[in-house]
C-alpha cells in the first residue's frame, strides 16, 4: 500500500530538514489548490490488434482534486485521482491505464532554495522531452513514482535534474476488477527501480538548447509478479529550440539503448543483450500572422527486432506517445517500438479559445520481421513488406468558458498498407477512431 511505500522516502525527508540554512527566514504559508474533472466518449472501428473486438466504444471518467502549502522554504503536497471507465467487456482494449480508481497519485515534501531543490515522497515526474520519464495527461490514468528528487541550477544558465524513484505498479491488473472499476491502492518495491539524470544547457547553440539525458530502469520478479528482468541503459541527447511567431524551430533527438532483457516473463525465457535505437527530428516554421499557422516536417525511428541473438525492440519505458504519435487509449496502435515514420503537422490558433492540429504520417516497420509497433500483427517471414499504411490525426480543442470548461476533439484515421492488410493475423479494413472529451477545470 501507498502508505507502507511511502516509508521508503523518510531518510530523504529527514535530509530535506537539515538542508534549510540556519536563521533562514520563512514566508508566510500560502495554500494553492486545483482540480479537474473530464469525461470522455471513445469510439473504434476497424480495429487491427489481435484479440480485441473489431468495433467498440468506451466512456471514461478522471477527476483529480490537489493542494499544496507552501511555507517559503518547505512545500507539502497531496493530490488524489479518480479514473474509471465504462461500456467495456472482456474483449476491449481496456487495461489499468484507463482504470485507476480513488488513487492517492500525490503525497509528498518538497524544499526551495534560491539555485537547489527538491522533493521526497510519491510524485508525478516529467523529464526532457517526456518520450522516456512521464506522467501522461491525455491518458485516462497518470505514473506515479516513489522517492526522490533534486533539481539544480549554475550560473550561466545550467540546470539539471537526478532522481532515485520506485515506479508504481498500478492497480487493480486483472480484467475483471478493472472492468469493476475495483479500488485498490497501487504499490511500490524495489523489484522496480528507475533513476538518472538530466543536464540542460542555455539556449545559445543557434537559438537552442541541448539536453543530455541517462535513464538507468532495473526490475526483478516480485512474488506473483513475474517480470522480463529488464535491465536497460538508455541514453539521450536533444538539440532543440521552441516555437514561437516568426521564426524556425527544430527539435533532434537521438536515444541509445542498452543492457539485457528476458524474451518473455517465464523463468526459462532466454536472457539476452539489448542494443536498440530511437531517433526523432522536427523541423517547423511558425509565422506572425493571424491564425498563428505552423507548418513542421517530423520523422520518428524506433528499432524493431531482427531475428539476431540481440533484442533491438527500442523500450519507451514510462513515455508518453500523443504528442508526438497518436491517442492512447481504445486506439493505442502507434506507439515507440518497430516504426519508421515520416510526416507533416499543421497547427492553427484562430483565436484565444481555439486552437487546431492535424497531422499526417506515413507508417514503415523498422524490422519487418518483427510486430509492427503496437498491434501486434507479426509477419516472422517478412515476406508482408514494411509499409503499414498511412495514419491522418486530428485534433481540435476549444474553450467553452476560457479558463474553465474545454471541449476536445481527436480523430485518427489509418489507411492500411500492404502489411496490416496481409500479414498473417492482420485484420483487413481501415481503422477510424474519434474521442469526444469535455473537461471541467477548478
């Protein structure tokens, strides 16, 4: 249980103490507090993973209610998250990430300084371009993590970022409570390890800014928890400049992964060397105009594997696929693992309260002897091709009452290629996704 857990972090807290300088002079207590609560209406036809209904629809629900008090020097925080779903069977493609129900997702003690800080405890964690550490909004369910975390600054614009945390198991896992909507605190050990280190420069390389990341994920069978054993080594560098009215921006990353895994969860699963890649690049132009129109050519690689001794299936560990792919959710087919794909985005902002996304990829497998991304559809012979299709995303959010109340609207249509159509367990027939959301925000 989260309390139990939580124990964990008191060494830390107890160092957070004697951190505050002697005679440090302390503010007035503020309290801030947030909330939001959001329903969403999934609907899926055309579906291409195997074993999941071809047509199905799902209605979910998150509300999340937080505080913090802040006395200057020290901040406690607390947040609780409510995430259940609806409509579902034992043939949807429905799991704990939809379903987390009455979670405490926030209980910690975090210390500010003027160039040092940091936070013990169970917290959310977002780090560098969140493609491997995060805790996903547009998910039904976020990530939470156990233990510790210190930021820093330097003089001349450094700043970085380590942290030690226990990834929490999220609860319930079987499909019966999930389809309940079961509350069951999720749990942290030490049979699931994460930690590393960001370091960010300032933005003086042609306008950008360079991140260097290490991300070290250790896990180990836990009783009635069997595991790959995954011992993965990842490490990332990222050049890159925001948009912004009347110029260029850029984002590069290239990521190297490393270490050893178990083919599969049994105990008699061969282990074996990791040695997997993922790259992204963005270019885009945004101009001062109305409408703020952005134009961006991004191409996404992740290695698959290639029926060598090696595993080079690329792991996006606690990555977030949205922004930079597509839904989750009842969709959830294109994520960081076998895919080669190029493409074009437009964004549009018509005014303050509207603004407009639409986005077109074309689908390759990076090995085409291995399932192509998340789906599932396997062709061991290669002899399918590796164009999976094309895949258009769009996305349109407007602001009902500014500040307060948002509606959402995302649509995904993958036109499927000679692969997804001929594959062995491939499901012929185009996908169409679309997901109505309105939420609620205090």
């Amino acid at each position: 249980m989260i309390f139990c857990d939580l124990t964990r972090a008191q060494p830390a807290v107890a160092a957070l103490l004697l951190l505050v300088p002697v005679g440090a002079v302390v503010a007035a207590p503020t309290f801030r507090h947030a909330g939001s609560a959001r329903a969403r209406y999934e609907a899926l036809s055309g579906q291409s993973r195997a074993g999941f209904k071809a047509a199905d629809e799902l209605m979910s629900f998150r509300t999340i209610v937080g505080g913090e008090l802040d006395t200057g020097v020290f901040r406690f925080g607390a947040e609780l998250t409510d995430s259940r779903a609806y409509l579902a069977d034992r043939n949807t493609a429905v799991s704990n990430t939809e379903v987390n129900a009455l979670e405490p997702s926030e209980l910690y003690v975090g210390a500010d300084f003027e160039e040092f800080g940091a936070q013990a405890g169970r917290f959310k964690m977002n780090i560098g371009s969140r493609r491997l550490v995060s805790s996903d909004d547009y998910r039904n369910t976020g990530s939470s993590v156990t233990g510790v975390r210190l930021d820093g600054r330097v003089a001349g614009g450094w700043s970085g970022t380590a942290w030690y945390v226990l990834p929490d198991v999220r609860l319930p896992d079987d499909i019966d409570s999930i389809l309940d909507n079961d509350i069951r605190l999720d749990t942290a050990s030490r049979h699931a390890v994460l930690w590393g280190g960001i370091v960010t420069s300032p933005r003086r390389i042609a306008g950008g800014a360079m991140d260097l990341t290490y991300v070290k994920f250790r896990e180990s069978d836990a009783p009635g928890r069997p595991t790959r054993d995954r011992d993965l080594d990842t490490w990332s560098l990222r050049w890159f400049r925001d948009a912004a009215p009347g110029r260029w921006d850029y984002e590069f990353e290239t990521m190297r992964q490393g270490g050893r895994s178990r083919t599969g969860t049994a105990a008699s699963a061969a282990l074996r060397t990791v040695d997997a890649t993922f790259h992204h690049v963005r270019i885009g132009y945004q101009w001062d105009a109305p409408w703020k129109p952005r134009v961006a050519a991004e191409y996404d690689r992740s290695s698959g594997d290639s029926g060598s001794d090696r595993i080079r299936r690329f792991d996006t560990l606690q990555g977030s696929r949205r922004p930079d792919l597509a839904p989750s959710g009842l969709y959830g087919q294109i994520a960081r693992a076998n895919i080669s794909a190029p493409g074009v985005r437009l964004e549009l902002t018509p005014n303050a309260r509207t603004d407009v996304m639409a986005t077109w990829k074309w689908l390759y497998l990076a090995s085409r002897t291995d399932s192509f991304s998340t789906t599932g559809v396997r062709d061991a012979t290669g002899r399918s091709g590796n164009h999976a299709g094309e895949q258009l995303d769009v996305r349109a959010r407007y602001w009902l009452v500014p500040k307060t109340l948002r509606f959402e609207f995302d649509g995904v249509v993958l036109f499927k290629g000679r692969f997804l159509e001929t594959a062995p367990n491939a499901r012929p027939g185009d996908t169409r996704f679309y997901s109505l959301n309105l939420t609620y925000s205090f």
